[in-house]
C-alpha cells in the first residue's frame, strides 16, 4: 500500500517539475551572422508579407450581403420596326440577371393541331420510317408516325402541337443599335460582422453627373452607366459575333476594403469577362438563345400565338468582396508566432552547430580546459583555439 502512494507521490512530483533546455553559446563569427540573417530573413517575412501585405493583423468578413438593380436604355430599329426597352430586355425586373435581345426569328399564327415537322432530319417516305423516329424527341411536338407532305417535292413526319412548325434556317440580320445602349448598374453591399454598408454611388456622384457619364478606366472608373459596345470590348469580344449568335458576358464589382481607413477608401473595382467562353470553341450550340411566345385569341374563343425565337446578349453582374478591420486577437497571434520562430531557429542553429563543433575540436582540437559552467543558467560557451 505504501509503495502504492510513494509511485502516487513520484507522478505527482514529476508532473509539477519545470524543466529548462542548456543553451550553448557558439563564438563563431561565421555562425553567428548566419544565424542573424535567417532571423532577419524570417522578420522581414512577418512584417513585409503576414502583417503589411496580408494584413494578418485584421480580423476579416467575406460573408458579403449584396443587391443589385439594371435598368437598360436605348431604341433600335429591327424588320421595319422600333424597339424600345419593352421589346428587348428580358426578365423586365431589372436583376442582376437580363438579356438584351439582339435578332429574333418569329413564326407567326401557330394554332394547335397537326402538321409537318419543319427539319428535315425528319424527311421520310412512308409512314414505317415515321414510327421508327417515335421513340426519338421531335423539335417541334408529338410524332404521330404518319409521313405526309412537307411541300410540293418533299415529305416529313407529322407532329401534333403547335402548327405551322417552326423555321429557324433563316437567320436574319441582328439589331445593330445595341451596341449604343447603356446599361445603369445600382449596386449595395454589406458585410454583416461589421454592420458595414456602401454602395456603388460615391459622393461625387449626382443626378447632373449621371446623365453625361459612361463608365471609363481611367476619368470615369466609378460611373454606374456602362455602354454595351464598351462592356463587350472590355470583355474582349467582338460586338458583331457576339450579336449574331449570343452569349453571356459577365459584369464583376469587388469590394476589398480596408475598414482602418476612411469609409470613402472603400470603392467598387470593376472587371468583365466573357462567361460562356466554350461556346466560342464550339459549333454544337454555340452562343445564347431561347425561346418564348406571345398568345392571343380569335373571336371564336380559339388560342393562337407568336413564337419567337431570342439570340440575345446575358449579362451577367456578379458581385464578391471582403473587408478587414484591426482586431487585437490575430495580431497578437501572428506577434507570437513571428517571434517563435526566430527563436525556434536560433535554437536548431545552435544546438547543429554546437554538434558540429564538438566533433570537429574532438577530432583536431580540444575544448579548452576552462569552460564555464553555470548551474544558475543552464548555459556554457565554447571557444575553439586560433
């Protein structure tokens, strides 16, 4: 029992005994001023790139809370026709989200009922062809498996659903004037852990600014009104192509603000990209286009529509951002562990070099007999003869 509480007694004793490591004081000139650079080394480190650079003395947020708002302006003329805002942009919400529609194909009266499928991977001879494409999705509606008359020379297969089908071989010519309208971009952010607000609209801007501005990178790098023709140039495309066969350009604002500055350092960074850039190295779907119709009914109670088939410019505007702000937590964390590791590297230094020297005075010299021991410190000093 006693030699149970004395093993009892040992553990406790051991466990609250502090230990110390022996420093060795190496007086080498060579050594010494390795060592001073790599800590000089890792100091600039710290203080160059974790703490100025990084700002690892911030606590930071990225959870940014973002709202955007579009409005697009600016009349065209297409197929005789003029078109204004009504006419060309889709969703009519102003998200952060819309097209501009630049060439339309329309297919006029369609009614529900039976009739040719219009494409002429369709083309058949008699009705046993028809019915082996059954289990294939037509273009334009229900297969039937019945083969009839296309017009005066050819045959299809016949669909049920809405009739005359569709004809989209004929691409006419986009809307040209696009290129001129302008784009009003209202963007608002926050970053909760701050309860930090901002929005695009910097002091300087007014209702007087606003009308004659276009945003530029270099006098108007802050103007919310973007022209299309400059969106897509900064986007590096061309506005022709684009026009033609669609695509989705996007529109990026960054918010990296510095919240130990002023509030008005805080600025919006604008950049564009093109977003669907496969459909530039495709001939398989290439560009941006859907579809959507427009419905009306006769006298006689029965429903017709207009479809139209949309190419169109997607815009696309995306918004990302942090904030940083002084917070003593992180900067006495990045304090201890800068200056750890100079410690950490002064003591591997000496303790090497120590080793190295030992073996190499054993070998060829001798420590000399008066080394100085002290009991207090731990600590000695080797010094080797010249």
């Amino acid at each position: 029992m006693q030699q149970c509480s004395g093993k009892m007694w040992n553990c406790v004793t051991d466990f609250f005994t502090y230990e110390t490591t022996k420093s060795v004081v190496v007086k080498s000139w060579t050594i010494g001023i390795i060592n001073r650079v790599v800590q000089l080394l890792i100091i600039t480190y710290f203080i160059g790139w974790v703490f100025l650079y990084e700002k690892a003395y911030q606590v930071r947020d990225t959870s940014i809370e973002s709202s955007v708002m579009t409005k697009v302006k600016g009349f065209g003329e297409y197929n005789n026709r003029i078109m204004d805002v009504a006419d060309y942009v889709t969703p009519t919400q102003g998200a952060s989200v819309f097209c501009v529609i630049t060439k339309l194909i329309t297919t006029e009266n369609q009614v529900q009922g039976n009739c040719p499928e219009s494409e002429m991977k369709f083309k058949c001879d008699n009705d046993s062809t028809c019915k082996k494409q059954m289990s294939k999705p037509s273009s334009n509606g229900l297969l039937t498996g019945r083969c009839v008359n296309f017009n005066g020379t050819q045959k299809t297969c016949e669909i049920k659903g809405w009739c005359p089908a569709e004809i989209d071989s004929i691409q006419p010519n986009p809307m040209m004037e696009v290129e001129n309208f302008t784009i009003f971009i209202k963007n608002s952010i926050r970053f909760p852990r701050f309860n930090f607000t901002k929005g695009n609209f910097l002091p300087n801007i007014n209702s007087t600014y606003i009308k004659k501005c276009n945003f530029d990178s270099e006098s108007n790098m802050y103007c919310p009104i973007f022209k299309v023709g400059d969106v897509i140039r900064f986007a590096q495309q061309d506005f022709t192509t684009l026009a033609k066969k669609g695509g989705v350009i996007g529109i990026k604002i960054a918010w990296i603000c510095d919240l130990d500055k002023a509030d008005d350092e805080c600025k919006p960074a604008y950049s564009f990209t093109r977003l669907d850039a496969m459909s530039e190295k495709t001939t398989v779907s290439p560009g941006y286009n859907f579809r959507y119709a427009k419905y009306f009914q006769m006298e006689n109670g029965t429903e017709y529509r207009t479809l139209l088939k949309a190419y169109a410019i997607r815009f696309d505007v995306l918004v990302n951002g942090d904030a940083g702000k002084f917070d003593m937590i992180p900067t006495l964390i990045n304090m201890v562990a800068a200056f750890t590791s100079v410690g950490v590297v002064s003591d591997s230094h000496i303790q090497s070099t120590s080793s190295f020297y030992r073996s190499r005075d054993h070998s060829q010299h001798s420590i000399k007999p008066d080394e100085k021991f002290s009991t207090d410190s731990g600590a000695f000093s080797i010094e080797r003869y010249s």
